[in-house]
C-alpha cells in the first residue's frame, strides 16, 4: 500500500494498486484526503461539522468534554474530519490546584455511525524511550491546523504556557508550546522545541509562500513588559519543522502591549493580523489592545496603526469592572463583517459584537449571562449536551450557512448573523 500516490495534481492516500489483465497498473483502494488551506482561520472556518457532542476525556483527576485546545482536520487522510483534542490535567474539577507539573491529555478521535472512536495509537508515534505516548505540555491553551512540513497533510500546532499557580515562580511558569507532525508513515511525531518555549496563549499560522511550511504568529503574555522583545511576534519555519524567533516585524506596533489572542485572515485581497487583549478602557491606554486589525505586508511586517479597532461597548472605565465585556477572544469574518467574542474579565459572562469594516458600526449580536460553558461535576451535567469538566475560553467561532457557532454544542451559541 502506498501511502500517497499522485495522477496529475489529484493527491490519493492510502492507495492499493494491483496489475490488471494488460500489465497496467489500477487503483483497487483509495481515498482522497482533505485539503489543507493557506491558514489556520481557514482550516478550521471551512469545516463542514456542525455543533455536535464531543468526546469525553478520560483523565486520573476528573472527566473533561470541549477542552480549550481543539482542532479538526483529515489527519487519518481518509477524507474525513478527525477530532484533535488536549485538556490539562494539573487542577481538579471544582478548579482546585493539584499538581503544576502534570502534563495534559490529548486524544485523536474519529466520528462513525456508532459514536466516537478513539484512534490515538494509531496516528501518534510512540517516546521511543519509554514505548508510550509522549507527553503532552502542562496547559494546552489553544490547538491550530497547518502544514509546516511541507507534505499536504495536516498537521498541529498546540500553544501552551505553563501552570497558572500563583506559588510556582512567574519564571518557571512558562513551557514549550508542542507540534504534532505528519511522517511518511501516516504517523505524528511530538515535539516541544525550546523555541516555542513562553506564555504562550493563541496562534495562527499562515503559509506566505504557499509551498506548505506555514509560519506562525503567537502571543506570548510575558513579553509585553520587555522593550527589546513583543507579545506578538512570529515564529519563522526555516524548513523542515525547524523555527526561529523574529520580532522585528511586529515589535514597533506591539511594544508594552498585553496581548492573549491572534489570527491571521484573508479578507478581499488583502491579509490581516487580528490581535487582542484587554480593552482600552479596562487596562489603561498603553498597555490595553481593543481588538485590533492590522494589514499585513507581503515581507510579513506590520507597521503603523490599526487599519480598524473594534471599539469597546462599555463605559465603565476601570479594572473593578468585573461585569464588563472588555476581553477579546475569537473572531469569524464574512463580507466586510467581523464578529468578536467578548468575555468579562473572569469569564462568567460572554458576547457576540457584530464589527461592519464599511460602516465602522458596532453592535452586541449575543449576550449571555453565565459562563461560556459552565463547571459540571463528573456524572451530574447540567445540560444533556455536556458532561465533564467545561471551559471557560471560546478559541475559535465560526459562520456555517447564517449561524455563528462553535464545533461542540455545548458551547455552541447558534447566533444568526446579520443578513
């Protein structure tokens, strides 16, 4: 069996060949895998699933459904959507501290018609150390799709940052981020370059030469404090699998700016850089990133201002506001329309502001009292759709026909979007 075959530009996976009566070869079993896009914002907007009960992880400290760091690509390349997803392990269910230095769980999951199968063992190579699994990173905060090989399929990235447990040193908090890549076997490898090590919260990745080594642009929370370094910066692929770190494109327009989320999306013929922190009017003027949107040149610079700034909604205008919606997470984009989910500052409430790039107009399209996904105990959900541990951070939200939704129903706002 071969793993890739190609006829002309069409790419088979997994393909049988037998010789036919005439000494020619033909294809008996095949499939057509799934195709990886420029980005990240696209892999995961392109998606065909709708809202759906996930799979519950089954950890040594509790149960978890909808952990933070998801993503869904072909990675069995049997042209279907595979479920990727990393929960830590290093608090218990009633958000309690247990361990800082437990790694996390991550699980492959495929949908059949009988539920959910854990296929884990067979798409991850083994620590040749131990015989095991490797490891996952202590806190996995969000799971991106890319190719950064440079093979067509897919592969991850997982940007993490280490426990939050306020005795453990500031400095000792922080970890590599991990990459799950694709090998000729059908298989992924684990790694966690020290390059990626950080406070590492969001990424996005983006192919600029579309020869399939995606570059990456993170936001790291411990370096908007440093003049000579940035929150945002990118991580270079310098082929094959390998990256470097570059502030210099990003630095002049980051300096002391407190950044935790980032994407990158084409919109009409341009592409943009959308990074975020606290708003403005929460965290103060220097160090505050209403959600903001910058014009990426083809160098991968950024320069200047903002070509728009989603303005925030609230006039409360300090940090006692704990019921203000004025920190910005993901962001779904369609026909010169923008829309950001905003939470309060401990994630007990969250919205949907709906941005026009044409009007500069901005309007709440969702509000919802209660967390994003609320904490269930193990064995007693509250609502049917959801079971285990929940989350309260919204890393990704997409449009599928006229709805705004997220992959798991249990977190699934099914907002209609303006026509």
């Amino acid at each position: 069996m071969l793993t890739s075959l190609y006829i002309g530009k069409e790419r088979y996976s997994n393909v049988t060949l037998r010789l036919n009566a005439l000494g020619a070869f033909e294809l008996v079993d095949f499939y057509r895998p799934l195709q990886v896009r420029r980005s990240s914002h696209e892999n995961y907007q392109a998606l065909p699933v709708d809202s759906q009960k996930l799979p519950i992880i089954s950890g040594p400290l509790f149960l978890a459904q909808s952990p933070n760091a998801r993503a869904f690509a072909d990675f069995t390349q049997r042209g279907e959507y595979v479920l990727f997803s990393n929960f830590g392990q290093n608090f218990s269910h009633d958000r309690v501290f247990v361990d800082p230095k437990q790694p996390s769980i991550y699980r492959f999951h495929r949908r059949t018609s009988s539920g959910w199968i854990d296929v884990t063992s067979e798409l991850v190579n083994p620590d040749p150390s131990s015989g095991q699994l490797p490891t996952g990173c202590i806190h996995p905060r969000q799971a991106i799709v890319s190719d950064f090989n440079g093979d067509q399929i897919p592969d991850i990235f997982v940007a993490c940052h280490g426990t939050e447990r306020p005795e453990v040193p500031h400095i000792e908090r922080n970890e590599p981020s991990m990459f799950f890549l694709s090998g000729l076997d059908g298989r992924y490898s684990v790694s966690k370059p020290e390059v990626t090590s950080g406070n590492i919260h969001s990424a996005a990745a983006y192919d600029f030469d579309g020869r399939g080594f995606a570059d990456l642009v993170v936001a790291d929370m411990d370096l908007w404090d440093r003049p000579e370094q940035t929150a945002v910066y990118y991580l270079v692929n310098d082929r094959p699998g390998g990256f470097s770190r570059d502030y210099s494109r990003t630095q002049p327009v980051f300096r002391w700016k407190f950044a935790f989320n980032v994407d990158l999306f084409p919109m009409g013929d341009a592409l943009y850089l959308y990074a975020s922190g606290p708003d403005v009017e929460y965290y103060g003027q220097r160090e505050g990133l209403n959600a903001s949107f910058y014009r990426v040149s083809p160098d991968r610079s950024i320069t200047g201002a903002p070509e728009f700034v989603v303005p925030s909604l609230e006039t409360q205008q300090e940090r006692s506001c704990q019921d203000c919606f004025n920190h910005n997470l993901a962001i779904a984009v369609r026909d010169q329309r923008i829309y950001v989910i905003k939470i309060t500052p401990q994630y007990t409430n969250y919205a949907i502001v709906e941005y026009d790039v044409r009007t500069r107009e901005t309007t709440y399209r969702h509000r919802h009292d209660g967390s994003v996904m609320a904490q269930y105990s193990p064995g007693k959900p509250e609502n049917p759709l959801c079971e285990g541990v929940g989350t309260t951070w919204i890393d990704f939200i997409r449009i599928q026909g006229e709805r705004l939704i997220t992959d798991a129903a249990c977190t699934s706002p099914g907002v209609p979007i303006s026509p």
